[in-house]
C-alpha cells in the first residue's frame, strides 16, 4: 500500500494544524491516484479556510477528525495511478488540490482533461471539480509552472472581477478603490483595469506604499489612513477591514456607489450589509453562457499571457519542500508575515 501526509487545521482556529499519515485505499473501478506535485499558497487559501463553512471548502477533501479540515490549494500533481485508459500513469494536471502528497478522485472526462465526479463533491462549485491536463491547456508553459500555481487561481478571480465592472458599465463610478492593494489578487485586477477608463487607487498599509507604487499598477497608491478623493466610486475590498470600510463609508457618502468583498485577509468571516460578495464562479457561469467555453478560455488565455509577461518582475518566488516547510508557510502566511515582494511556491 502507498502511504501519504495530509496537512488537516482546527476549523476554529486556523494556526493549530496537525499531519497526518495514513494508507491510500485501493482504486476502485473508474478512480484515479494523483501525486500532488507542486502547490503555491498565499493569503487567499486563508479565505477558503476563512469562509469554509460558509461557501463549502472544507467539503472538498474531507479528512481528519471533528472539527478539523483540509485547506485547498491549486497547484500540479501528476496520474501514478490509474484505471482510466485516457488518463494514464504520467499524465500532469493542473487544479485544486489537499494539503496533502495524494489525492483520489473519479474523472469524468472533458475536452481539456476531466471533471472529479467523486459523490461528496457533486453539489460542489463545478469550476473546482475541473482539472486540466497540461498538454491540452494552451495556457500551460513549463517553463511557468511556479507562476502558474500562484497567480492562475488568482488571476482567474482578478480576471472575472475586472470584467463584472466593465460589464456593469463600473455602476456609473469614475474611480475604482481596491483595499489590500499590494496582494496578488488586488493588483491583478488593478492590471486588468488599466486603460478601461476608471481611475485605479490602491489602499495599502504603509509598509508597502513603496512596493505597490512600484507596480505601475494604479493610477494613485495611498496609505490606509489617507482620505480619497469624493467622487463616484467603487470598493472592492480584499481586505476584510471593518475599519477601512467604515471610513470610506464616511468619507464617500451616497458617492460609494458599490461596495464588493472579494478577500479576507483580516480573517474574520462576518459579512457587512453594506457590502456584497463576489463570488467567482458565477461570473464564470455567465461567460461560459456568454461566450461559450471556448471563447472563456481564448479570452482568458490573451489576458493571462499579457500577465505572466509582467509578474515575474514584480515579485520573487521562494522555494519550499514538503509538509514540514508547507506548515511553516501556513503559519506565517496566517500571521501576516507574507511579504508582497515574495511569493511561496512549495514542491512534494
């Protein structure tokens, strides 16, 4: 029998984490083996883990005892093992994954690789049950695997964020106010506004004014507690700051014409009335009904390319290796201790 690790956190509180070993069950008909290969982590597997209960992540890859969970990362992992003729043994994937060296599913093959049909995630939002296999992903390049485990999933979100606004026609705003400006999935969107004509102001704590200014992202960058200027505008906050939201409630009036939650990096899952959640997949939804599957996927790899181009230069990747370093990771990623210039990618 093959043994695996899985990294499982107290749902109640994140920074209490344990790893687990045990044996892989044998494959049944129709099941495949993946060996989780390499994975990034940044402060938006917090926001799975966050708002677990609330949205379904912790349904995903159940394991661990009452009251613990699995967090999901995005990531590759290869097929060792497989009673799939069209998915053989050394086939590479890209999608979500454990916090775990191995993961079972059920494929259900697509045209771009498989969907897991595994029962406990048949109610599951279906754009985290898709894997792709890299030879049939036109986004993939080898040569940007590490970039790819840590901007796609993000740069997905940014992508269908940006493009809501446009086709809401920004809801009459002239600005664009963006909290937590310095973090990946913040100036992703900030990149995908550029030229859309809005003014992009980026809200950053002051430590990393210099760094996001550095971007080139956003038209103007200020500390969190400077004042906006007062003209129709958008929030869209990654941070989950009360306080930040508070007061651009008070600064902007009935000028705050629409007030989104996207990120929790504060980590507190208390939803504001004031505020609506964006939830990616249902943008997702309505392109793939807009545009048709393929045309998502054209539109979104142009838009991608034209990112990964840039993002290299902006922040450096470091390094890890498994479950003990990944832990590491974890805990300092909780305690805010990422920094915007570095980004975790780590390898099993």
């Amino acid at each position: 029998m093959i043994s695996r690790w899985t990294v499982v956190a107290d749902r109640d509180d994140l920074t209490k984490t344990e790893v687990l070993h045990d044996e892989l069950p044998a494959l049944a008909d129709g099941e495949m083996l993946l060996r989780v290969s390499r994975v990034g982590l940044t402060a938006n597997n917090v926001t799975y883990g966050v708002i677990g209960d609330m949205i379904g992540y912790w349904n995903f890859f159940p394991a661990g005892g009452p009251g613990q969970g699995v967090i999901p990362l995005w990531g590759l992992a290869d097929v060792v093992e497989s009673t799939v003729d069209a998915l053989p043994a050394g086939t590479r994937v890209y999608g979500y994954l454990p916090m775990a060296s191995h993961l079972v599913v059920r494929p259900r093959l697509t045209s771009a690789g498989f969907v897991d049909a595994s029962d406990h995630r048949a109610e599951l939002p279906a754009v985290y049950n898709s894997y792709l296999v890299t030879t049939q992903d036109p986004a993939y390049d080898e040569r940007l695997e590490d970039l790819q485990v840590l901007y796609r999933p993000l740069f997905l979100t940014s992508f269908l964020l940006a493009d809501r606004l446009v086709d809401n026609d920004f809801h009459g705003a002239r600005t664009v106010v963006i909290s937590s400006a310095s973090s990946k999935t913040a100036f992703g969107t900030a990149q995908r506004l550029r030229g859309a004509g809005v003014r992009v102001v980026g809200l950053t704590s002051a430590r990393n004014v210099e760094f996001t200014k550095g971007l080139g992202l956003y038209d103007t960058v200020l500390p969190y507690d400077a004042s906006v200027d007062v003209e129709p505008s958008v929030y869209l906050d990654f941070s989950g700051s009360d306080e930040v939201r508070s007061a651009l409630h008070d600064r902007l009036g009935s000028d705050l014409v629409k007030d989104i939650s996207i990120g929790l990096t504060h980590q507190a899952a208390s939803q504001d009335v004031r505020s609506e959640f964006f939830f990616a997949p249902d943008q997702l939804r309505k392109r793939t009904a807009d545009w048709g599957s393929e045309g998502l996927a054209q539109r979104f790899g142009e838009a991608w390319r034209g990112f990964t181009a840039q993002a290299g230069e902006w922040v450096a990747v470091v390094q890890h290796s498994g479950p003990e370093e990944l832990v590491g990771v974890w805990q300092a990623v909780l305690a805010g201790r990422a920094k915007p210039d570095s980004a975790d990618v780590i390898t099993f």
